[in-house]
C-alpha cells in the first residue's frame, strides 16, 4: 500500500475522516513539508509560522521535533505517524532473514502510552485494508503482514537497543522522567539513533514544551528557524487545534501565566532552571562504599517520612568531619586569673558533612519506623529530626522506641536552598547513591513573579532521598570542627 502523508491524511478510503478537516489544515501543511512534498501557497504560509521562517522543503527531513501546546493534537499525531511508516511504507528489501522493521512510539508513561495505542487500533480497526494486514495484536503491539511492528511503550534506555527502527516517534519527550537517570531523554535518543541508522527510520519528537532544559529545548536552539535534514517547528494550542475555545487558554493564562505561555503557547520557560550543576554533584560523591559503618563518633539523621504510596520512607544519616586544613598560628588574647595571656592558635578549615547512609523503603510505615529506628541505635542515634510537613504522627511512631522526633525548622526549599552553598563549596561527602544523584539533579528552582526562589522535584518525578540529604545538611550540628583548642607559647604560664 502506498500514498503520501497528505493522500493518507485527505483520502476518504484512508484516514480523511479523521484529518481530512479544516482544523488540520496546518498539521498537513507541516507533514507534507516533513516528507518533501511540495506546498502551495496556502500551505506554505502555514510551513514559515510553524517552522520560523525555514525555506520551503526540497526533499524529506530525516527528524521532526516539534514544541506544540497542550490539547494541539500531539497524540492523534502520533497515532497516524506511526500507522503511515508502519503501514504505508516498505522495509522488507533492506531487512534480514527473520528480522522485523519496528515502529515504537515511547510516551512519559503507561497511561500516556495506551491512550495512543487506543488511537493507533483506532486507526487500523476502521479502515478494512489495514485490518487485514494484522498478523497478531496484543494491547501494546500490533504486527503486519508487510514484516513490521507497531509497538507503544514508556520511555527507557534499556529497552531501546538492538532494533531496526523504522521509526522513533516520542511522545511528550520534555516530560520524561525516570528514578534512574536524570536526563533520560538524551540517554533513549542516544540508544535509539543507531537502529534508526540500519532503515533510514524517521526520528519524530512531539511535546509540549517545558524547561529550557533537554533534548527538545537544545534541538530548538540549534534547529529552529534552520535549513537542514532536522525540522524543528513550535506552535501555540489553537494554530494545531483553531477548535480549542479561546477561553481556556484566557483563563490558564490568568491563573498562572508563566505554566500557561509553556501549556498553551508553547514557549519555554525561563522561570525554570536546574538546581545544581552535575560536576558539583559528582564532585562531591564519594566513589565507594555505598554505606560507611558506625564508628565511635558522634552521628546525627534526617527523616522524611512517607505515609504510603509511590513515595520513599527516607532516613540520613551522618557525622561531621573536620576537612584537616590547617592554617598558620594566629595570636589569641585569652583572660586569665592574673590578667590576660596570648595564647596560639592554629584553626582548621571548613567542616564536612559526611552523609554515611542513606536507606529508603516502601511499605507500612510503623514497620519502617521499627526498622530505622534499629538502624539508628547502631549509629547511636538517639534524637532525629524529620520534615515538618508530616504532622505529628512520626514523632509519636518513633518516640514507641525511644528516638526523639522533631520537626525541621525549615521547608522543603529552605533545605535545598542551605544545600547548594554546602555543595557548590565542597562541604558534603554523598554516597554513591544513583536514585539519590538523580533526584538532585533533577531538582529544579524556580522564581516566582514576586522574586521568590523555590526548590522541588520536576513534575512526576520523586526527591524523597534528596529531601533527606538536604535536612541532614541543613540541621548538622554547627559547633563541631569549627576550632581547635588553643596553643601556648613556649614558656608561657
């Protein structure tokens, strides 16, 4: 079967009941310039407001990213970008013996991933020549006869390698999040180039926009506006979807403007930024172990107790070193019984904090409770502090065996907003913690329209044990290791 996208989009034996209407007028101007067809006039105009001024296409783009708003029809994009190269176009000459050219679209999560599989069925199930060409489905995966299959599924590094990608299509990229990498798009981008390498396969990115921050915002910044095998195009909600009523995008815009410009208008935020630099957080991660045993020092611990749910029960514990830099001796007038005397010292530099162990579960919080507070009197512990958000339930749970609980003077971002100096100036020692490192660096600060900086996890994402870290730092002890005893001169009484 073949046809161009604009045919499979317009014809009504295909798909032009679905996108044969006005308000995809500019979805086909777009995709007909992706795939090197010519435009008319009318096209053409739609071509340089979504693409920036690009010159009209000569031949197809090897990569499509585009930054659209919300409701702009990102999904049922997907959907039919995904039926055309698995179905529309043919693979079979360049495959091996037993090989199956594979179209995956990878959304930022399972829900997201079946509402464009539902689209995807859709698609096939109500035109005759594509439901005969299903070999087999299964909720996530249809195979056709012409050797391809079509596969949804949630963005992962892991599963992107060893394929023949006829295409990559990723569905609200800006918005992928994992416990196990803080950059996840650009380590799935990277995984997948290669299988895209063996077929010639279309890489095809669809998102709203978010951070300035990723695969999505860099893409754009290089691309955008610019001539050349990767098409970068941006547009607003209602230029994709003109049936979206002004209103909403009124009152998202009157509620919160700078979440709204992103949602509807698709522009990157600039009131978002990262946390802290990856080099400063490697720099202070110790290489090994993962956990140091109790010695005979004194520890003190954070909490940040969980009620159940995808969130970490999260306990840190840590000590005070002194870093053991020592300047020269400086003179000290010290009072005694007969009158003053100068004394020596010789002070040491800057303190650490020396995060021993962090520990996280998921479960029944009085069994976690029973749990941490074992793990405490090993460390001597005996007096804790936890997030203060979380009532007065932990400081009961932990008092039934004998820890005492109290709640941090401080919030969520006054904590990270203590961390980063600590961080930046090399006074904390992490442990090689890889969901730890990634929550810190996926931290993201943000200022508001009054000036005011806040600190928390991205949208979907967890910062339990980073929460944790950052109270132990924030609530260390203050005394330790700041000076050393005095020194007399020799001969002095």
């Amino acid at each position: 079967m073949t046809a161009t996208i604009r045919e499979a989009m317009t014809d009504p034996a295909l798909f032009g009941d679905q996108y044969g209407g006005e308000s995809w007028t500019a979805w086909r101007a777009l995709l007909a310039g992706f795939y090197g067809l010519p435009l008319d006039d009318a096209e053409r105009e739609h071509w340089e407001d979504l693409t920036g001024g690009r010159s009209a296409p000569e031949s197809p783009a090897d990569e499509l990213w585009l930054a659209v708003g919300r409701r702009g029809g990102k999904s049922q994009c997907a959907a039919l970008l995904a039926v055309y190269e698995a179905a529309f176009r043919d693979h079979r000459d360049k495959l091996a013996p037993g090989e199956v050219a594979t179209v995956r679209v990878m959304a930022a999560d399972r829900q997201q991933a079946r509402v464009v599989m539902r689209y995807i069925g859709g698609l096939i199930e109500s035109n005759p020549m594509l439901e005969r060409m299903v070999v087999r489905q299964s909720p996530e995966a249809i195979e056709l006869s012409n050797r391809t299959l079509l596969e949804v599924g949630t963005a992962s590094y892991r599963t992107a390698r060893g394929y023949s990608f006829a295409a990559v299509i990723c569905d609200e990229l800006a918005f992928w999040r994992s416990d196990d990498s803080a950059n996840p798009d650009h380590e799935i981008i990277a995984a997948v180039r290669p299988g895209l390498a063996t077929l010639g396969g279309k890489l095809i990115a669809l998102s709203s926009p978010y951070a300035r921050r990723g695969e999505l915002w860099r893409t754009y910044e290089r691309h955008y506006g610019q001539d050349g095998p990767v098409l970068v195009a941006q547009a607003p909600s209602r230029t994709l979807n003109p049936e979206l009523p002004q209103r909403v995008v009124d009152e998202a815009l009157e509620r919160d403007p700078d979440a709204a410009r992103a949602e509807y208008l698709a522009q990157f935020r600039s009131d978002v930024e990262s946390f802290a630099q990856r080099e400063v957080i490697q720099r202070a991660t110790r290489p090994d172990p993962l956990e140091l045993p109790p010695l005979a020092r004194r520890y003190f611990a954070y909490a940040d107790p969980a009620g159940g749910g995808r969130d970490e029960f999260t306990i840190a514990i840590g000590h005070i070193e002194s870093s053991g830099t020592e300047g020269p001796l400086e003179p000290v007038n010290v009072a005694t019984l007969y009158g003053e005397a100068t004394h020596w010292r010789r002070p040491r530099g800057p303190s650490r904090v020396i995060v021993d162990v962090v520990e996280a579960r998921r479960g029944r919080p009085a069994e976690i409770v029973r749990e941490f507070a074992e793990l405490l009197k090993r460390y001597g512990v005996r007096s804790i502090t936890a997030d203060r958000y979380a009532g007065s339930w932990p400081s009961d749970e932990f008092g039934l065996h004998g820890i005492r609980c109290d709640p941090a003077p401080k919030s969520k971002s006054e904590l990270y907003l203590d961390l980063l100096p600590a961080l930046n100036s090399g006074r904390v020692e992490l442990p090689p913690d890889d969901r730890l490192l990634t929550q810190l660096q996926s931290l993201e600060r943000r200022t508001s329209r009054a000036g005011r900086d806040t600190v928390d996890h991205p949208p979907g994402g967890h910062d339990d044990r980073a929460n944790a870290v950052a109270g132990l730092v924030a609530c260390a002890p203050k005394a330790q290791g700041r000076t050393v005893g005095a020194v007399p001169i020799e001969g002095m009484i």
